[in-house]
C-alpha cells in the first residue's frame, strides 16, 4: 500500500482541465423562450411528459436525463416529467418496440387523458434502427401506437429533444 501512495505522491493529480460549458447561448435562450411561450399558451405553465423505454440501447434515455441537468434545466421552462401516465399529457417512447413491452406501452398510452400526444424519439423509435424487425421486436412506434411527431438521431442532442417538443406544441390546437 506504501507503494501505491509513495507512486501517487510521486505522479501528483492527473484529471482533465475544467473547462466552462454553455449551451449555444443565445440560440439556446431563444429555444427556451419560445418552449416557455407555447407551454404556457396551452397547458397554463406546465407540461406534463411520461418518458417510456420500449427496449432501447439507452442512448436516447441519456440524452433525455440530460434536458433535465443543471445545464440544459429544461423545468425553467415548463418541461414535468413525470411517473404516471395518468398526468401526462406527451408519451416520449424510445426505442423499438420489444413484444414483451407492446402491452406496457399500449397501457400506458390508454391511461393518458386526452388531449395527448405521442413523440418517438431515436432512429429505433422511428423505424426499429440497427434493432429492425425480427422474432422479438416489432420495430418502430408508430406500429403500435399512432405517432404524432418523430424526432430522429442516435441518440437525439437535448437541443433536437427540445426543438421536437416545440414543434409538436407549435402544432397543438
């Protein structure tokens, strides 16, 4: 154990130099606003999202934690997610959609009140990605569910995420 931190002493501490991030400020500030104006336009401050992984790699589930960081704090806008489908008002469903998860996701979609709405997130939420159809997959959202708005990449940034759900509300009537 001397040995070790004789080594340590030795070397001293190695790590990466901090270094500020911000998100593209300006363009980022704007995203927001606009999120904020619609948000409070048709949900009175706040919307309400069930995020549900239907069999991912968990790379979009990544992303998706990260609108809701210090960094992005996508709740200054209005953004909820939240635990029960009953109080959501958006289903982000990632990933294909695995046979034993179809049940669960239709479930969950039946129990969201209406007005509601259903955003597949990911290049395997849209069409199955590298995971496609076969024996224990049925591929994309929209087969099981009717998909009102696709956000693609792999994984999506938390901008794509965000500038998807502003397009699906800019939309809402």
């Amino acid at each position: 154990m001397f040995s070790v931190l004789k080594k340590i002493t030795k070397i001293g501490i190695i790590s990466e130099k901090i270094i500020q991030l911000t998100p593209q400020d300006e363009d980022f500030k704007q995203l927001g606003l606009a999120l904020k104006t619609q948000i409070s336009k048709h949900f009175s401050g706040s919307v309400a999202i069930r995020a549900v992984d239907s069999g991912s790699c968990n790379g979009c589930e990544l992303e998706i934690h990260a609108i809701n960081n210090a960094f992005y704090n996508a709740e200054q806008y209005g953004i909820h997610f939240v635990a029960s489908p009953r109080h959501a008002d958006i289903l982000l469903v990632t990933g294909t959609v695995s046979k034993h998860m179809e049940e669960a996701l239709l479930r969950a979609y039946q129990a969201m009140p209406d007005p509601k709405w259903v955003i597949a997130v990911g290049e395997c939420g849209i069409n199955g990605g590298i995971f496609g159809e076969n024996y224990a997959t049925l591929g994309g959202v929209s087969k099981v569910l009717p998909v009102d708005l696709h956000i693609s990449g792999c994984p999506p940034t938390p901008t794509q995420l965000l500038q998807g759900i502003l397009t699906l509300l800019s939309q809402a009537k």
